[in-house]
C-alpha cells in the first residue's frame, strides 16, 4: 500500500515539477529571431508562447473583444494610442528596465505615448514595393512608384501577379500618397478619391494578402506585393537560399510611404508582468535587437544593436532611411470613432465590389 500511495504521489507532483512559467507574447507573424527565442527561454528557463496578428485591425479586434492572457504585446504606434485611451494597458516599471538606455532618443517621447508610461520602441518598418527583378525589367516597369499597385496602365502587364496588404489603414495610406495627400489626411473627399482608386486597381490584383505573401514572393507565384520592408528582406532571402532563377527586390515608392514604429507594451490583465519586464529588457540588449535586423530585415531603434547590425543591411535605405528618405515618410497617427466608421464604410465597400 505504502509503494503504491508513494506512486500516485509522484504521478501527481510529477507534472507540476515538471512546469516551466510561460511568457505569452502576441506579436507580427515572423518578428523575432528564433536564437533569439531560444536564448530568452534559457536564460528565464521558461517557454515563450507566441499568439499573431497579420494586421492592426486584426489586433486591435481581438483584443478589445476580450481576448486576454498576454503577456506581452507588440502594436503600432497608433495602436499603442488608441490601446491606452481604452485603459487596456499596464504602465511600465522602469526601474526593471536597465536596458531602456538603449533605446534611440529618436523614437523616444512620440506623440502617442510622450513619456513613454506605456511603451518601449521594438522594431520599425516601411511599408513599400517588393517585386521580381527579372520581370519588372522585362516589363519596363519602375518598382519605386505607387503606380505600380495602382494605374491600370500598369496593372495590364502584371494582371493577377499582384498582391496588397489586407489592411484598411495601409492600403488606404498608399493611394493618399499616391494622389498627392499625407496619409493621415482624414478628408472624406480625399478618402473616397482614395477608394475609387482602390476599387479600379481590385480587378488586376490576385488578392488582399497580409499573411502569405512572403512565400508567394519567394517562390514566384507574385511579381509584385505590397508590403513591409521586413517581410521583403526576408522574400528576398528565401529566393536566393532556394536558388531560385530569379531575385527579389524592394524599392520605396518616391510619392512617400509609411514608417510603422512598432512597440513592446504589457495588458493590464497580463498575470506575468515580472517576466514581461524581464522579457522587455531582454529584448533592449543591442545583441537581441540586433538579431531581429540581421535575421528577420527590421528597421531598429536601439543605439546599442548598431555595432552588431551587418553592415550590408545598415546601407539599405528602405530598412534604415536616411535623412532625404525619412522626409518622404509618416507615421499613421490614431483616429477618432467617427474617423473609424468612415474608413470601415468605405473599405466593407471595396471588399464587396
């Protein structure tokens, strides 16, 4: 009796000895460094557990509808505003934070957090042109304008070989650029401009695509997508391991794009804001921002990563803009609730035509 009761016992403390604590992180699809997963764990010895969002509104949707049990998450700049007016998320413990000396005074004290209570810069992109070399050329078309994804003239060469973001705010983003106008301009005149634009480029694309377009890309099904700088890094990579027949290229478009700053913040219902401080903080050492550029092609504003950074990518000015190019750039700032319906309106529109 005594060996089987001291059985049971072990049977049931087994499991819980056995227990590793997990860090839950909801964050873009392919945006950290798999090293750099595997070191975090080691050196906290617990698992990260990743939950993706291929866009903002797809974040942002899920979130305020009540999904909880992050720890950690990763949004936008206009996200992290829209996130703190609805009280969802934890202000920062600094004092835990040794490595926020890291961060780039640059993309510090922003307009949607100005003290940064809530968040610390992760990561940022452009939103631009990714594109076959080989065809493009053969084509004579120029990557580096918004006619590319827009003017039927151009679309004809490329029908069906073109994908957009699935995202409301950046599609809408590129055809204000394209027609001349900041991509916060908020005008309902100018929007539906916008839209009209959208809805005569739909027909000649092969689809709305935030999530597979890396691969479509790489392996040649697309010749053109429209996307995030890091994404087309990564394309381009995945071609040329692949020994593909051709390559990929990236070009930001001369009307002007979108720089995305991307953030770490903690819900306030995280159940493990120690571990997410100590996760934060280790993503702030320059080796662990660093990887994210060098693996996965991520625009960084960490100072202390720039000597770990390839050198290779640090001249690539659609990963790190430099002073002429950063002009040409904006943020997507929030927006209001009526704001937020009119953009909804118009886009349930473009998707049901």
């Amino acid at each position: 009796m005594k060996k089987l009761l001291a059985s049971v016992l072990l049977m049931t403390l087994a499991p819980l000895a056995m227990a590793v604590e997990q860090l839950h992180l909801f964050i873009w699809n392919d945006y950290i460094a798999k090293q750099t997963v595997e070191d975090f764990e080691k050196s906290c010895n617990c698992k990260l557990v990743q939950g993706y969002f291929t866009s903002t509104e797809e974040m942002m949707a899920k979130l305020l509808a009540g999904a909880s049990g992050y720890d950690v998450v990763v949004p936008t700049q206009n996200a992290v505003q829209a996130l703190a007016k609805q009280g969802f998320l934890s202000a920062l413990d600094k004092g835990k934070l040794a490595n926020f000396k890291n961060s780039d005074p640059a993309f510090l004290k922003r307009s949607y957090d100005p003290a940064n209570t809530f968040s610390v810069p992760y990561a940022f992109t452009t939103s631009l042109i990714g594109y076959n070399e080989q065809q493009l050329k053969k084509l004579g078309i120029s990557p580096d304008n918004w006619s590319t994804i827009f003017d039927p003239k151009v679309l004809e060469k490329l029908r069906g070989k073109i994908t957009v973001l699935d995202d409301a705010d950046e599609l809408f983003a590129a055809a204000l650029k394209y027609l001349g106008y900041s991509v916060n301009d908020r005008d309902e005149k100018h929007l539906r401009q916008a839209q009209q634009v959208i809805i005569k480029a739909k027909p000649y694309w092969a689809a709305f695509n935030s999530s597979s377009y890396i691969k479509e890309l790489a392996v040649g099904n697309i010749w053109v997508a429209h996307g995030y700088s890091s994404d087309m890094v990564q394309a381009k990579n995945d071609a040329k391991a692949a020994g593909r027949n051709f390559s990929i290229g990236y070009a930001l478009p001369k009307q002007g794009a979108v720089l995305a700053l991307d953030n770490m913040v903690i819900p306030k219902d995280s159940k493990n804001k120690a571990l997410a401080h100590q996760f934060i903080n280790f993503m702030l050492d320059g080796k662990n921002a660093a990887a994210l550029t060098n693996e996965m092609g991520a625009g960084n504003p960490n100072r202390a990563a720039a000597k770990f950074i390839n050198a290779e990518i640090k001249q690539q000015k659609a990963i790190f803009p430099d002073t002429a190019t950063l002009t040409r750039l904006e943020t997507i700032e929030a927006t209001d609730a009526r704001q937020r319906r009119l953009l909804s309106k118009l886009w349930t529109e473009i998707k049901i035509k």
